[in-house]
C-alpha cells in the first residue's frame, strides 16, 4: 500500500476525481473538435429526503476549493496516458487547460425544494463535463447532512444540539464536512476538535465510561475529574446506575468538591435508557440538592423523531449531543443530486435541451434558467 497524507490526497485527486466516463466524453468532444463549444449544465435534486418538504443546500465552500486547485499535474497527465485510452494530443491540452467556467450558486444554508437548479455552470463542454463528479461529491453529501441536522435542529424547539458523530462519520473528510453543515444549520457545537480548528465551529466534551470504569469507584473518577475540570464539569452519570449512583455522586461531588472551590456542577450528561424517565428524576433529584442550574444533556442514538417523543414526555433535558443518525444521515442516507445539460451553444445561439424517461420525475426542464424565491407578506 502507498500512504500518503491528506493533504497530498486531496491535491493529488481533484482533478481526477471523477467517473471515468466523463473523461471518455472529453475525449470525444476534442476529436470530434466540439470541446470548446459552450453548454450550459444544471445541479438539482429530484426527491427531498425523508419528505421533509425542502433541503438545505451546502457544500459550495468545499466545490470552490477544490475548482480553484482545478489543473492537471505531470504526474496526472502520466496516469491518464498509462490507460491508453487517449492520444497525445488530447493530453497535452489537458496539461495546459485551465478552468473558465460561470458558476452561479444560492448561497450555503439555503432552503431549496425540488427541481431548483442549486448550481448552474456554463462553460466549454470539455469542462463543464470533467467538473460534474467534482460538483455531485461536494454537494450532495453536504447538502444531505444540512438537510438532516436542520430537521434535528427544529425537533429540539430552540434548545441547544452538538453534534457528537465523528466516530461514526463515513470517513474523516465526512466527519469533517458534517460537523459543518451541522454548525451551519444550528448545531451550536462539535465533538470533533480538528473541525474546530479548520473552521472555528465551537468544541465541547465531556468524559467517557472508559474514564469512570479506570478509577476504584464512580465517585472517586467524578472528584479527580472535577478538580481539573472545574466550572466546566460535566459528568456522565449513566456507568452504573444513573438515579442510584451516577447522580447521587454527581451531587455529591458538586457539593464536597466543586462548591468549596467556588464552582458549580455545569452538567450531567445522560447515554442510555429512558431518557424521559431519567431526566426527570435526575431533575428533581439535582433541584433538590440546590443544583438548579446544572444542566441535563441526553446522547445515545438520537434523531429528530426521539427528540419529539422526548418532547411529548416533557422530558427535562437542556441539550441534545446527537452522532451517527445526523453524520450519517440514517434515515436517508443518499441525496440523489444529479447534473444535467439544459442548453447547448450551436452558431452563436444557445439550444435548450430536455432528458425525456417513461419515468416522470427523470425528465429535465430545458434551457437556461435563473431560479427566483416568492415570499407571501408574512
């Protein structure tokens, strides 16, 4: 195996990451002397996952980066000849071609509905074709996880929601590009520390079992921790026995050790069973002991259909940490955004073109378009 780090992948790839087919078309349009013949190519989607009436578009941050990087390098140049596929000609203009496109976008954070063009790209045809899998893989996956966090967002009816899903992201640019979107559609924070350094999002953890289950006893894991801890002290309560133990000691440890320091319990944090039930005992139990101010936070497999149930229970959890089912989005886990040529450029006028399928929804909407948003007086 040939390692190499990310960075050097991410600069290696961009220009050849795309499905080979595109590169077959270019090769076509340059023999048959078309490449540089405008079109015109629109990225939408065609369904809105889990029915949720829109998406919320993401994604364009990434697309530019890697567009603006966008020229082929020696040692692309010898990959694409090591196919024999394409003629020397053809690859020496790839080597000297450099990116000019149009590019129009809505702006990151966007709802958008259906059949929207989200991007629109006029270019030569060359061009406009080899940049198609670069705009789909920057787009839908940001767009899908935009999409999923805002419904978790709103399920949570204004109370704060981290995102907690780098362990279980499909891989670390995902992990990445998640904790993104989710910051974008109102997650207030992330569990991973890198996504905090590359893009400012605000990072937040606590402890995990492992910690607890490393000291002789849960009460001696919570004091240790919260001597370093501080006013940031949040404990995870669930190890053993949530109501009999994990709180009892988180109680204890905010009064035998925090309050003489001068510092509050911040947090309790909740991972597993009735969270309902939980929370609400942990409510009166914490209001019982003065702490009223210390916060419930609930993980463990959440979405925004738990998080209504919790709701409907009046359940009393402050904040949500919410991982696999937002980084992955479990319940639909593919956005189907595709790219399609809407006009083309044949003798100084530009000609609309339609995709016809016995099946409804592939139908296209021809020509060039420029998308515009109606809002009622309220």
């Amino acid at each position: 195996l040939m390692l190499m780090n990310l960075t050097e992948l991410s600069h290696k790839s961009s220009v050849l990451f795309t499905d080979l087919y595109e590169f077959t078309m270019a090769y076509t349009y340059f023999k048959e002397n078309v490449h540089e013949e405008i079109a015109v190519f629109d990225m939408f989607v065609r369904t809105i996952p889990d029915q949720g009436g829109f998406i919320i578009f993401n994604g364009l941050n990434n697309l530019i980066q890697h567009l603006k990087d966008y020229k082929f390098e020696d040692e692309d140049i010898e990959y694409l000849r090591s196919l024999n596929e394409y003629d020397e000609d053809f690859l020496t203009y790839l080597k000297n071609m450099r990116l000019d496109i149009d590019l129009w976008a809505v702006e990151e954070g966007t709802p958008m509905f259906a059949n929207e063009a989200l991007i629109k790209v006029r270019g030569t045809r060359i061009q406009t074709q080899l940049i198609e899998t670069l705009i789909l893989v920057s787009v839908n996956f940001s767009t899908l996880i935009a999409t999923k966090s805002a419904r978790i967002v709103r399920a949570a009816q204004g109370k704060n929601v981290i995102e907690f899903g780098i362990r279980r992201a499909q891989g670390v640019e995902a992990a990445l590009e998640g904790a993104r979107a989710a910051f974008i559609t109102g997650c207030v924070g992330t569990s991973n520390t890198y996504a905090g350094q590359v893009y400012g999002i605000p990072v937040s953890g606590t402890l995990a079992h492992s910690y607890i289950q490393m000291h002789e006893s849960e009460y001696e894991a919570f004091k240790i921790y919260a001597t370093q801890a501080k006013s940031n002290t949040i404990l995870l309560v669930d190890t053993y026995n949530t109501l009999k133990s994990g709180v009892p000691n988180a109680i204890k440890v905010a009064q035998e050790v925090l309050m003489p320091l001068g510092h509050r319990l911040k947090g309790i944090r909740l991972d597993s069973g009735d969270l309902a039930y939980l929370s609400k005992n942990a409510r009166k139990m914490l209001d019982e002991a003065g702490l009223n101010d210390c916060k419930i936070i609930a993980s463990n497999s959440l979405d925004e259909d738990i998080i209504d149930t919790l709701h409907l229970q009046d359940a009393k959890i402050d904040s949500y940490g919410v991982g696999e089912n937002l980084i992955t989005s479990s319940s639909h886990p593919v956005l189907g955004g595709v790219y399609k040529v809407v006009a083309y450029e044949k003798d100084n006028q530009l000609i609309p073109t339609i995709k016809l399928s016995e099946n409804m929804e592939k139908i296209t909407n021809p020509g060039d378009k420029t998308v515009y948003r109606f809002y009622d007086n309220e």
